[in-house]
C-alpha cells in the first residue's frame, strides 16, 4: 500500500470529480472541489485526507497536516489515514511525532512491509538528525551572537550528520552573519530540503549576493511556490527584480509582502527605494515615512527620504531629514553632503558651504564634494574660494568634465578670459563630439570678446547637433550681445524652424528685432511669445517696452499691469511700470511701482538709484539721500549707489561742509584703500619737458554740457605739439558732439565694455602720464579704475563740483573764485591746480538776439529760473517766495520742468507760501531755440540752493538776463558767484538771503538799469576769461606741465595758480 494513495471505496459523484481532478495533476480544481465539500461537510474523512496528501505534493506539508490530522481523527480504523499522517509528519520534519504514529499503526494490527517500510525511513531520518541537546546549543550560540563558535559547532554537526537539512541550514546562516560565503552550505541545504521554502530562500540571497539574479528569481519563486504568505522571500525576489531593472514587477512583489505583513518596515522601506527609482517621489515618500513609523531610528530610512524630499525641491523638509541622519549617525557622508544641497536648493549657501566642508573632512578625496562645494561657494560670491575647490576636484580627478566646466565658466564671469579658454578648451578635448562642450568654449571666448572664435564654436556645435534648436538659439542670443542684431534675428528664425513651440525663442528675438527698431515685428514676436505661453511675464515686459519705446505709455501701462494680474510678485514689472510712470511724468506713482519692487526683492539694487532719482526730480532731496542709505545698507560696497549719494547730498541743506567731506572720504576708506593695494610702480619717462600724452575719462563724451566746456580748450590744444591727447569714452552714445571731439582728439578709446583692471592696463598700455577724469560722482564715472592710479599724475576736472575724496587724484583744476583755497581747500583731497576760469564757455548757435528787457514793456518785473527740478527744493522755494512777496507786482517763470503745468509738489510749496498761482507760469523742457527764447520774457534769473545754476547761468547772461545769487559755503553753491564776478557783475551777488531779498527789490526799482545791463551780457561774457578759452587752454598747458615737472622730480601735489603770460584785463565796463 502506498502511503499517499487514495482510498478505494464507494464515493458521490462530486468526491469522485475532486479524485479525477486530484490524479490528472489539476491541483487547483482539485483544491476547490475539495474545499466545497469540506465547506458543507467539515468531518468528511477522504476529502480531509486527500486535501492534506495534496498539500504535500505542492510541498505545503505543514499545511497539510491539519487535514491528515482529522482524516485519522474521524476514522481511525482506515490504516491508509494513519501511514498518509505518518509520513506527513515526517516530510514537515516532525520526525519523533511520525515514529509515535507509524508505531501505534503497527501495534494496532498495521503490520505490513508498507507501515515496516516507513517506520525504518523514519528510524534513519532520525539517526540523522541531530539531538535536541545539540540542537539547543547551537540555537543558544546563535541567540547569544557568537557567530564564530557558531559554524564551528554547526560544521561538527554537518560532519557528525551529512544529511541532516538543519545541520546545513544552520551552518548557511553562521557564514552568512559572518560575511562569509554560504552558498555551498545553503545549496546543500535545498538539496536535503527540496520542499523547505526557508532553504530557498535563503538559497536566492546567496545568489543575490553573487549578482545571478537569474537565479536569485528562481529561488524565490520556489520559496514563494512552497510558502505563498513568505514575507521575505517577496521581499527579496522584489530586491532582485529592481537589480535588474524590472521596476514594476519589483513594486508588484513589494506590495505583496507588505499585504501579507504591513508592518514590514524594510518592505515599505524598498518600495520607496523602487518608487523614487520610477521618479515617483510623492509616493516613496509616503512609503519611507510608514517606514520610519516602524523604525523611527533608522538613519538610511532618514537619508532616502531626504533625497525623494530634495527631488521635488522640498527644500526645507529635506534639510529636516538629513539633520535627521546626522544626529543618528554623525560620520555619514552622504548625509553631510545631501544636506548641503538642499541647503544650496534653499540658498542657504553659508550652511551648504559648511556641510560640504564636513563631508570632505569624511571624504577628502571625493572630487565631486569639492567641486560641489565650489559652486556654492560661487552662489556665496566668493570666486576665489570656488576656484580653489574647482581646481581641488580636477587635481583628484584631471578628467573631471564637469568641474572643467564650472571652473572655465566662473573664470569666464571673473574675466579670466584666458584661464576659462583653457579649462573649456579641455573639456572639449575630452569630449570632441560634444555640442555642449563646443558651446561651453564659445561663451568663453565671447566673454574674452574674441568673436571669431566664439562663432566658430558656436556654429562647431550647430555642426555636431544641427537639429538641435538650443544651439541654434546659443548662436543667437551671441549675436544679439555683440549687437549684431540682424544675424541674431535670423539665428532665432533658424531656431524657430527647428522648435516653433518655444516661446521664449520668440521673446527673445522680438528684444533683437526691438533693438533694430522694427518695433511691428518685435511685437509680432513677443505676441507669439505669449500665444505660445500667455502668463510669459517676461515677454509681456518686453511687450510693454516696445510700446514705451514707441511713446505708447498708456498701452505700456497696460502691458505692465497685465503682467502683474499674472504674477503679483513679479519685481521687473513692477520696475518697469514705474519707469514708464516716470515717462508720464507720474511721478508719485513711479515711486509706488518701485517701492512695490523693493518690498517684493529688498535686493533689486535699481529700485534704489530710481527711487532716490524720483525723489530728487520732485526736489524731496533728504528723501532721495535717505534711499540710498538703506540701499548701501542692502549693499554696502556698491560703488554707483554711494556715488549718486554723494552727488544727492551736494544738494542737500542739511549737511555741512566738513560733514560733506567726510562722507566723500569715506567713500574712498570703503572703496580705495582695498584697490591700492594693487597698485604697481609707474614705468613713463621721468623727463619734464617731452611730450606728454594726456588722457581724458568721461561717460559723457556726447550732447551734455561736459562737452560744451571741453571743445572750446581742446580745439586750442589741438595746435599744441607738447600734448597727446586720448580720450576713453564709458558710453555707447555717440552723436555730433562725440564726431566733433573725435576731431580734436586723436587717439579715441570706446571703454564701457572694460572692467576696470582692463581699462587700467589699456590706460598704461597707452602710455598716459596726466589722467583727467571729467566725471567725478556722476553716472558712468570711473572712478574705482582711478583708484588704481594707472598713470602717475590724475586729476578731476568739470564734471563734479567737489573733492571726489580719492588719494589717488593729486588735483582738482578750478579757478580763485570758484573753489579759492583759502575757503575750499580744506573741502578737498586733492590739490587744487586754479585755471584763469574753471572752464570757457561756449555759446549756443542756436540763440536768438538780445531783446529790451520785458519790464520796460509790460510793467512788472518777471524773474525766472532754468535749473533742474532737482535743484529746486523746500528752501529754495521760500527764498523766491520771499522776493515775490518783496516785490508784490512781480511774476516768475519756471523753465525747464518735466511737463509744461506746474509740478504738484513746487505748486504746493508755492501755496504753502503764499504765492497765487496765477504769478507763477511752468514751462515744460524745450528744444535749445525755444529755451533760449524763453529768456526774452525774463529780466532776472533767481539761483537755486544749496545746487546753483551754472551752464543755466551762463545761457542767461548770454541771453542779457542775470542772476540774483549767493556765495555758499561749498564749491556747487558758488558757481553762480564765479560766473558773475569773472563778468564783474557784483551787484549780483547777495551775502545772504535778506541782502538778495534787497537786491531784489532794488533792481525792480530800477527797470532802466536792468535794460542797460542786458545789452551789455554778451560783452561782458566775450571780455571776461570765460570768453576768453585760448586763456584758459594756456592756463591749463602750463599747469599740467608743473604738475608733471614735480612729478619728475619726485615732488607731492600742492595747490598752485597756473601762470599765463598776459593775464585777463578788466572788463572795464
């Protein structure tokens, strides 16, 4: 009899199916049938018995023995029932138990060669099993962690038993705590226990461990077809199915095991693992967090979750995770260096700098650390520190492209053009066929301004991937910045062609198309921009731009405001609304746009200098000097910022002489002592009397006033072999006047595109001995380069009425009037070199002839002002409301406004004094013809405060007008003293407000001597040394060859009057 065979007896025709189904090998229809009939009959002996034989022959035996169990239980006299249980029990490995049964078979009369013949298997099985003595002991050195005693005693135990499944078992394990390799002893082990799904799947491990994740599978697939609820084999087959790519199948297997255990804190914690590896971050979040729930003090559960929270740029929430990992396990390194970037993806680059710092003290050989580090260092603006950190991870690694790359590029933005040439040229060594490479050079040879070889790599990248639109577009926004703006355009169509769908290809054209002044294709262009992406604030800006640009304010406006019902928040449009507002002489609510810009970026430097020059236009001077003191405080070493302060405070009525010095001083302790660290010695030749060349420095070499002084002198220089003359223009503009100063100027230098460094090595490349700067604190100076003292002798001259505070510049060229020494030079870091006059003056050819002054036709006196609304502040409002209070019949003009209606700001000082508004007429700016026009309809120019008129000044004598002035304390507040004293109009000038005041009523008295003196003006002018620029010229030749002569001789600056031969003679009127 065979000890799994069915029973031969009578059964009902649904056993008799389950039996049918059982003996062809259809397990599973057999097991439902089987389950069916013990669902309506729970005690029916045969379908008891055949479910467990069933069980065992899918290698279920533990599960079988339940229903063999029963079977016996129901009917104890079927022999079949007791050797089927037997030998169940000997397959789950319950050896003694099975020897219990078979011998209480036999003693009950089931004595034959079958139950004889199980009963000796059973016998051998045992004696080949090891004792539970011994059993116990190797299971108590297991507990007790000795590993090593631990093999040895299951080793004993596979030499004393060879077939025992336990023995070997146990051994596989002890290997395996050990690090050793435990295959032999776990594939012995499935041999002895084929149906042992534990052996199996420790068996796919040991595979796994050998990477044959064929293998592996196979495995576990057996351990699983033993023991479908085995947690770990699921697991594990999930683990060997992500090794190998096979992700969802991996995710699948997962979700099994955590089905069947949902507390298995390493499944959920591989499910992430599988899930971030999908890119399904939200998910595997989820799954590391139930993770955690279970084992909250897992330091690798910490760092996954960390890296899923970084991939979806949860900054904050990562940084938590990795600060997690640290304090669990402080010498992790990855953590160190993945808590850095996120503290970099959060711009908190002090904290990335620091945690990769600490990772490579952990790692230090690590080139990808170091060259991490190297770009937060360059997000923290420190360039210096992040080329160190470049160059440590390419000493670690020579061929590490990306490192190459970031250092080339940051050499680039530090204008080490031919160090980021190099680095780039390297990387594109180590990669010839790469467009990106060939892109990388490029950039760097057009930051090093070498075009030819830019476009060469540019287009050597179209050439590798000439499908590929963004290097069609790099190409393209190249040409738009070397302005060669109609080769850009057709670059971006070239680009457009490849991929029309990208709208900032078509903003970005539609700027190019704008600079060309095709402003209906520009805004075709940006109107595909937004097509393509309506909520594009960039090219609704850049929209808005064009219609400014085209005068179309209010459409503009629009634009702008368009752009901000997208994005609140966004800063540009904010900016560029107020500049449209300033445009539409809104002032007050350009001031709203870009305080709106400031609380949204306290950062966007721009806001600053346009605020405070809003604030001055409307002459609110203290509150435009008060912005860019908060600016300097956001950005204390921005030079442009604290050169406007200096310019503002000259205006202000609220700061004294000394107090003005300091703060131009302290502009030099901020900005000069660091520079002059650099300076070299001088190589020019020390000899007094050669030629010298002369350089001049000015960002307004073009129609402004600069020029109009300067050209008068130049021209007579001209004719003198003794000076050189080289002139470095910081300005794109160019116009007639510029045409005109190239004339008189030999040698012409464009410079606005050189950094300081650059132009200061071109100054000496050139060879200058006297450097003349014609800026001071006004827009687009140079004087950081001057800090630097390129040339051995350096003055100031025009531009600026004061000290410009550097060492550096030796002189300061004025005249006794305007800056006297005795008043002044105590004003002033440099020497003051006194010219006959500051500067000539040049008369407008478009003036018309003098006129009667209009008080002998109208009966009134009319007085005006030409100055700039920035000069005209609260203070000087009163002081002309006082002289039109004095002299009750009297009306004023006020040129020169930004709109022809009076400011609202002057209108309501003008109320708050007193003043109708019907004595008072705005005139808006003007073209010259009808500004000189303007003076016919004046008999007397009042001066503004503490910022007096000059060139306005001069224009009105010339025009027969004069000017009620007084002589400040500082050199802006005299220059209308120097005017009318160098044409010996001293009546003219007040001790104070009261003695102006009194002036002011005595010539309104005297109608007929205002009359006299207005056809004398231009006499006056053409006799006095304003008149008089060959003079001047003379003065200034003399004066630049002593201040070269002491140079030579190795002599400090002092403050000297530049001789002439025969000097001015009085007027004599």
């Amino acid at each position: 009899m065979n000890a799994n065979a069915l029973p031969a007896v009578p059964l009902d025709a649904e056993l008799q199916q389950a039996i049918t189904e059982h003996q062809a090998g259809r397990y599973a229809e057999a097991e439902e049938l089987y389950l069916a009939i013990l669902q309506a009959q729970p005690y029916h002996a045969i379908a008891n018995h055949n479910m467990g034989l069933l069980a065992g022959q899918v290698g279920q035996y533990e599960a079988g023995l339940p229903y063999l169990h029963k079977a016996l239980s129901v009917n104890p006299d079927e022999g079949q029932f007791w050797l089927s249980y037997a030998d169940g029990l000997l397959k789950a490995g319950e050896r003694e138990q099975a020897l219990e049964i078979v011998t209480s078979a036999i003693a009950r009369g089931l004595d034959n060669e079958q139950s004889q013949g199980l009963r000796s298997r059973i016998e051998t099985a045992i004696a080949g099993t090891p004792t539970a003595q011994e059993t116990q002991h190797v299971i108590a050195l297991y507990q007790a962690g000795h590993h090593a005693e631990l093999e040895a005693a299951s080793h004993a135990l596979t030499q004393r038993y060879p077939d025992s499944d336990f023995a070997w078992s146990v051994l596989g394990t002890a290997l395996q705590l050990q690090g050793k390799d435990a295959f032999e002893a776990l594939q012995k082990t499935t041999q002895l226990a084929p149906n042992d799904a534990e052996a199996h799947g420790n068996l796919g491990t040991a595979w796994q461990e050998r990477g044959m994740y064929d293998q592996a599978i196979d495995s576990y697939a057996r351990a699983l077809e033993l023991n479908p609820d085995f947690v770990e084999a699921h697991g594990n087959l999930a683990a060997a199915l992500q090794a190998q790519g096979k992700l969802e199948q991996a995710e699948q297997a997962y979700r099994q095991a955590l089905a069947l255990r949902p507390d298995y804190a390493k499944g959920h914690f591989n499910l992430g693992n599988t899930l971030q590896a999908m890119q399904r971050s939200a998910e595997a979040i989820a799954c590391y967090q139930s993770a955690l729930a279970l084992l909250p003090g897992d330091a690798d559960i910490y760092l996954n979750l960390g890296n899923a929270q970084q991939d979806l740029q949860q900054w904050q929430a990562a940084i938590v995770s990795y600060r997690a990992v640290l304090q669990l396990a402080p010498q992790t390194t990855a953590a160190h260096a993945n808590l850095a970037a996120a503290l970099h993806g959060a711009q908190d680059y002090a904290g990335a700098v620091t945690s990769y710092r600490r990772a490579i003290a952990l790692h230090p050989d690590d080139a990808k650390l170091h060259n991490n580090l190297g770009r937060a260092l360059q997000s923290l603006e420190q360039p210096e520190e992040a080329i160190a950190a470049y160059e440590q991870a390419i000493a670690l690694d020579s061929d590490f492209t990306q490192a190459l790359s970031n250092l080339g590029l940051l050499q680039c933005k530090q204008k080490n053009y031919t160090a980021a040439i190099e680095y780039c040229a390297r990387v594109l060594r180590l990669q010839p066929d790469d467009a990106q490479a060939c892109g990388q050079l490029a950039i760097a040879y057009g930051a090093a301004e070498d075009h030819d070889n830019a476009l060469k790599y540019f287009k050597l990248a179209i050439d590798l991937a000439p499908g590929n639109a963004a290097n069609h577009r790099q190409l393209a926004d190249y040409y738009s910045t070397i302005k060669r703006y109609p080769l850009a355009v057709e670059a971006y169509r070239r680009t457009l062609e490849l991929d029309s769908d990208d709208s900032e290809t078509h903003n970005h054209m539609g700027v190019a198309l704008q600079e060309l002044e095709q402003y209906d294709a520009a805004t075709a262009a940006y109107e595909c921009a937004l097509e393509l992406e309506p909520k594009n604030i960039s090219a609704l800006c850049n929209l808005g731009s064009t219609q400014q640009a085209q005068k179309q304010l209010e459409h503009a406006k629009q634009t702008y405001l368009a752009a901000l019902a997208i994005d609140p928040a966004f800063e540009r449009a904010h900016f560029a609304l107020g500049n449209c507002y300033v445009l539409m002489n809104e002032q007050l609510l350009a001031l709203e746009c870009y305080h709106k810009t400031l609380e949204i970026n306290p950062d966007y430097r721009d806001a600053y200098v346009n605020i405070s020059a809003t604030f001055s236009n409307i002459g609110r001077i203290e509150e435009a000097i008060e912005t860019c003191r908060k600016g300097l405080a956001v950005c204390p070493l921005w030079e442009t910022l604290f050169s406007n302060y200096l310019f503002l405070l000259s205006h202000s009525t609220e700061i004294d002489p000394q107090a003005l010095f300091a703060e131009h001083q302290r502009f030099s302790d901020t900005f000069e002592t660091h520079i002059a660290k650099g300076r070299g010695e001088h190589s020019n030749s020390r000899d007094p009397l050669r030629t010298l060349k002369v350089g001049f420095v000015s960002g307004d070499l073009h129609n402004h006033p600069v020029p109009h002084f300067l050209i008068p002198i130049l021209e007579n220089i001209a004719d003198d072999a003794q000076l050189s003359l080289y002139a470095y223009h910081n300005n794109p503009c160019n116009d007639d006047i510029t045409e005109r100063l190239r004339e008189v100027i030999p040698h012409w230098r464009q410079v606005e595109h050189l950094s300081d460094p650059d132009l200061g090595q071109l100054i000496r490349d050139d060879g200058i001995d006297i450097l003349i700067d014609l800026s001071g604190h006004t827009g687009k100076n140079r004087l950081l380069m001057f800090a630097a003292k390129p040339a051995p002798v350096q003055a100031s001259w025009i531009g600026y009425p004061l000290t410009t505070g550097l060492q550096s510049i030796d002189y300061y060229l004025g005249d006794q009037h305007f800056t006297p020494p005795d008043e002044l030079g105590d004003q002033f870091s440099e020497k003051l070199l006194l010219l006959p006059a500051c500067v000539p003056f040049l008369p407008s050819k478009l003036a018309p002839s003098v006129q009667p002054a209009p008080v002998l036709t109208n009966g009134h006196i009319t007085f005006g002002s030409f100055n700039r609304t920035n000069k005209i502040n609260r203070q000087v409002i009163a002081r002309w409301a006082r002289v039109l209070r004095a002299v009750p019949d009297s009306k004023m003009i006020v040129a020169a406004m930004p709109k022809s209606e009076a400011p609202p700001q002057l209108a309501a000082w003008f109320a708050e004094e007193g003043i109708a508004p019907e004595r008072l007429t705005f005139e808006g700016r003007t073209g010259m013809a009808q500004f000189m026009a303007i003076h016919h309809r004046i008999d007397i120019c009042l001066d503004a405060f503490p910022y007096c008129g000059s060139t306005t000044t001069l224009h009105a004598l010339w025009m027969g007008v004069p000017t009620l002035t007084t002589a400040g304390p500082t050199m802006p507040s005299r220059a209308g003293n120097m005017i009318m004293r160098q044409v010996e109009l001293d009546d003219f000038i007040a001790t104070d407000e009261d003695d102006l005041v009194r002036k002011s009523v005595a010539m309104a008295a005297n109608p007929m001597l205002l009359g006299a003196y207005r056809f004398s003006m231009r006499h006056r002018l053409e006799r006095s040394v304003l008149g008089k620029p060959k003079l001047i010229t003379e003065g200034l030749e003399n004066g630049l060859r002593i201040i070269w002569q002491r140079w030579c001789e190795g002599l400090p600056p002092i403050s000297f009057e530049a001789p002439v031969a025969v000097p001015n003679p009085p007027i004599g009127l």
